[in-house]
C-alpha cells in the first residue's frame, strides 16, 4: 500500500483528510490509522464530555473509545466518506452508541450505581502497556506525548484478533488474573499466557509501524 500523503507530518489539512478518508474506506488500513491519530484528541475530549460529571467514576472514557476504535475497524466497510469531517462525525456516532449502551448496563444492575466505588483511572495501564512495547522494540524514547501514544495503543488494539485483544485487555490492562481470563476465555492458564504473548507480540510491530505518528517533542 502506498503512504498516503505528508504521513509523518499528520498535517490534517481539508484535502489530506479527504484523501485519506477515501483511502480508509477503500480498505487501505494505514489511511484508517492515519486518521485516528489526527482525531484522536477530538474523539477524547467528546468521549470525556459525554461521561462528564454524572458517570464520571463509573464509566471510563478510555473503554468508550476503545470500543469506538475496534468498531470502527471492523465496520469500515459501511463508513461512507463524505467531506473531511465525514469519519469524524462517524466515530462521533458510535461513541454516543457505546455511551449509551454503557448506561444502560449501569442502570440494570441491582446495587444503586452513586454507592458504586469509584473506577481508577486507566491511563497508568495504557502508559504502562505503552513502556513495556517500547522497551521490548528497543524503541522507548519514540513514545512522546501521552495521548498520542496511548491513541496509536488504541488503534493497534483494535486491530488485533478479537481473542488475542480480549487477553491483552483483560491481563495487561484490566490486570485480571490470569486463572478467571482463562475461565472467561475457555482456555487453559497456560493457553491464555501464550495468547496473550502473541497479542502482545503483534502489539509490538503495529506500533513501530505507529511511531512515526506520534510527535517528537517529548511533551504531554
């Protein structure tokens, strides 16, 4: 597949986007990417609002994000590329989907969800994941701001194998033990720590791939 144009850069001009779009639409998987990371911080900040004070604690805008991102790769052959901000509005939609349905899970349990003990906060365990790839590739110093990095650790994410993905999720970022991933999984301990490794092992090369996105001056 060709680069698409000014990758590095990730300009996010009108005309770059569009070209792009057209290309993430097509199927062309790096153009999908590349739009991901120039809308990254955008899709966050409405995530983060839609949870706002009333759930904040008890959803996590992180996990409504993700959700958004292996949707949308596993259903871009329905997004249909209409001006720059068309993928935008997209994942906008599908993020206000997972919102919702994440709602409405919080409202059919029992216990009354204000008691709930508050969700810690997941950026530590993006930030962590994200250290553990970049010194497995040698590469720890090409992880430069914090959202960028844990935005291309979204899109590689949701990329992996739906069972590679659910172990890594569940032992890497949710910390789970290893014996209840094994039982969700249907696996054994030892088939779950192999699985896992081979989703981690992916990880890895989709994100040197990514490490061109992510910007250089080691702020965040």
């Amino acid at each position: 597949m060709s680069e698409p144009p000014n990758m590095p850069d990730l300009p996010g001009d009108d005309a770059t986007i569009e070209l792009w779009t057209a290309a993430a639409a097509g199927g062309d998987v790096e153009a999908l990417e590349a739009l991901f990371a120039v809308s990254h911080d955008r899709l966050l900040g409405l995530a983060r609002r839609k949870v706002g004070v009333d759930w904040q604690g008890k959803i996590d805008p992180d996990d409504i994000l993700q959700e958004a991102y292996i949707a949308a790769f596993n259903g871009i052959d329905r997004f249909e590329p209409e001006g720059a901000d068309a993928f935008y509005r997209w994942v906008a939609a599908i993020i206000d989907h997972r919102f919702i349905d994440a709602v409405r899970a919080l409202r059919r349990q029992k216990r009354d969800v204000t008691r709930q003990q508050r969700m810690p906060s997941r950026i530590s365990r993006h930030e962590s994941l994200v250290k553990q790839l970049g010194d497995i590739s040698g590469r720890p110093s090409q992880v430069a701001r914090r959202q960028d990095a844990i935005g291309a650790l979204m899109a590689c994410l949701a990329q992996l194998p739906e069972d590679q993905r659910a172990a890594v999720q569940r032992l890497h970022l949710d910390e789970a033990p290893l014996a209840e991933v094994a039982r969700e999984l249907d696996r054994t301990e030892d088939a779950t720590r192999r699985l896992a490794g081979r989703g981690l092992e992916k990880l890895e090369r989709l994100m040197g791939r990514r490490s061109r996105y992510l910007s250089g001056d080691g702020g965040g």
